[in-house]
C-alpha cells in the first residue's frame, strides 16, 4: 500500500500541476469553456457568468496548489480530501458531456492538448481511482522537505500563480497553444490535402424473415436480400469524421459577401478584432483608433472582426468614424484568435508576423 500510494501520489500531483499551469497560462480561454457549461443548452447558470473568470482563476491556481502540495506531503489529509472533491466534480462535467454531447471539448489541457469528451472522461476515472487510493492511504503520505519548508514553498507557489495569471490577462499567454500564433500562414492553415480522409458512414438496416428481426450494414447503398422483408428501419452511424485543418472557421463577411481572401492578400495588414464591443472599456477603443489611425497614415490596411451586432457596429462608426472597417466572424473564432479584446494582429499575406494584447500595441 505504501508504494502504491506513492507513485500515485506522484501520478496525481504532476497531472494536477500540469493542467493547472496549462489552464493558468490561458485562464480567460478556460472562463470561455466554463461559459459554455453556464450557457442555457447545458446547465442554464447564466448568472455564473458574470464570475466565470475569477471561477476560473480560483479553479486554476487550486489545481496547482493541491498538486504541489500533495508531492511536498503537507496537509494530506486534506489536500487529498479536497483532490477527491474536486475530481468528483470534473468526473461527473465530463460524463455529462460525454454522454449529452453538450460541451464536446472539456478544457481539462486548454488548447495544449484536445480530448473528446470519452477520452476527458476517462482520464477523470482514472484520475478518481489514483486519488481514492491516495484518500485511502493518506497516512503513507510523508513530508518530502520540513513543513516549514514546505510552507514557505507553498506560499512562493501561490504568489507565482497570482503573478503569472495576472500577467497572462494583462497581456498575452507566454505559450501560444492555438492555431493563430506568430508566423503561422492562416491560408495554410485552412487547406484541406488532397489524400484527407473524408466523411464515412455506416448505415444499419433491419430487415425481417419468418418472423426474426436481423441487421445488415452497407456503407450506403440499400441491401438485396430478396427473401426478406425491410422493417423500415435504418440507423446511421459515422464511422470517421471528415479531415477537419487547425482553422476552419475563418470568414470576414459584409453584407453577404465574403472577404476573407482580400484580406489575407495584403502585404500589410493590421487585423483588429473584438469579439464583443460592450466587454471592451472605452480606453481601450479609445487606444485602438489612436493606433489603427497611424498604422494607415503609415500604408497599412486595416480590418477589423467581430461578432457584435449591427447596432453596436452602428455605434461604433458615429463615434470614432470608419478607419477600422468591422466584417462580421464566429465569435468562438474572434476569441480564439488573440487573447485580448480588442485585440492587434500583423499580417503579411495571411502570414501572422505579430500578435498583440490593448495593452502592449505602443
């Protein structure tokens, strides 16, 4: 038991300090993630999302903690007590998703690593296991420096995780795990290989004779059995999903036309993007028109994205007039693009040189 204990115990706290840091890298991407479990199709907790980021901050750097804390054995009973609490609680997010196909991504590695909602699962059964033994067998959990020493580290691992968190927000996430980051080609990025694999289904069709139901599967076409009779029953299954590039959901419309293309074939491009006008403080657009005023004055063509209303954009241009020309985009998309909002990317024919938070564009 003593063993087992321990290599769980070494199991458990780096996957916890791992995750954590991952999602502390990128706590407004996570605050995204708990929006859709608040959202009206999955928990209908909208008032949540007022907190969604101070919920995630708090989930992140509880994440960190406890791990650190379950290798340095300080605490155990509960640091594994709360372990236990909070896997119990991801265990039964990720089954939900998994089984309603509510939240098809649960975050737990923030864009680092992409799991489908079984393999989320799965990895928090795991994980429940790993810790149940842990809560079973606290006792073999021992120091691994004194406890002073072990306070002290934990404090110095608090202030690291509210220093990092806060820098990350006021600026960009120092690893950029999205398919948007410094010298990608969007235009690349969007193609699809001639070899991809494309869509393939399975169709199950229920045919009777002499009284006794059985199946048989065609990749489409309708069987020939001439000795029996179709019931009319028929379930479709998808057998592979259709090659899917890292950006696929990238469109600049106006008025019904898309100008994606016009875009990504400048030479110089500033694209400005805000996903949703009223979450941005009026300094920051303030800063942003002041900044796309130069940049155009110095032979760079500006472009905005958004996923605010026509009303809003109505707004926008009789207050600060039309420099930044504001196409319509997803809005998951306009957030996944740059951390910041409104937010500065550089572009050289559809190639990112640069990428920038409000706060650091001068």
């Amino acid at each position: 038991m003593k063993f087992l204990v321990s290599v769980m115990r070494v199991f458990v706290g780096f996957l916890f300090i791992i995750s954590g840091l991952i999602k502390l890298n990128d706590p407004l991407g996570f605050s995204f993630k708990l929006d859709e479990y608040f959202s009206p199709a999955v928990f209908n907790l909208e008032f949540l999302s007022a907190i969604s980021l101070q919920l995630a901050l708090f989930v992140v750097i509880l994440e960190v903690l406890l791990g650190v804390a379950l290798l340095l054995g300080i605490w155990r009973r509960l640091v594994v007590f709360n372990l236990l609490g909070l896997i119990t609680f991801f265990t039964f997010l990720t089954f939900y998703s998994a089984f309603y196909n509510k939240v098809t991504d649960c975050g737990c590695f923030g864009d680092a690593i992409k799991l489908t909602p079984w393999e989320s699962f799965t990895k928090d059964v795991i994980l429940l296991v790993a810790i149940l033994i842990l809560y079973w067998g606290y006792k073999h959990i021992n120091y691994l420096v004194s406890h002073r020493w072990a306070v002290r580290l934990m404090s110095l691992c608090f202030i690291g995780s509210v220093f990092l968190g806060y820098w990350v927000l006021n600026h960009l996430p120092l690893v950029d795990f999205r398919p948007y980051k410094i010298g990608v080609s969007i235009s690349e990025q969007m193609e699809i290989p001639e070899d991809a694999p494309a869509e393939e289904y399975r169709y199950i069709w229920t045919f009777e004779r002499d009284g006794t139901l059985f199946e048989e599967i065609t990749s489409g076409s309708f069987p020939t059995i001439s000795d029996a009779n179709f019931t009319g029953s028929v379930k479709t299954e998808l057998v592979q999903a259709a090659f899917e590039p890292p950006i696929h959901d990238f469109t600049m419309m106006l008025d019904g036309e898309d100008y994606t293309s016009s875009l990504l074939n400048e030479e110089k491009a500033i694209l400005i993007t805000s996903y949703d006008f009223e979450s941005a403080s009026l300094n920051d657009f303030d800063k942003v028109v002041d900044f796309a005023e130069k940049k155009f004055a110095n032979g760079y063509a500006i472009y905005g994205m958004t996923a605010a209303s026509d009303v809003s954009v109505a707004k926008f241009y009789e207050e600060y007039g039309s420099v930044i020309r504001w196409y319509q985009c997803d809005q998951t998309t306009v957030k996944t693009i740059v951390r910041s909002n409104p937010g500065v990317l550089w572009l050289n024919q559809g190639v990112i040189t640069d990428k920038k938070h409000i706060n650091d564009i001068y």
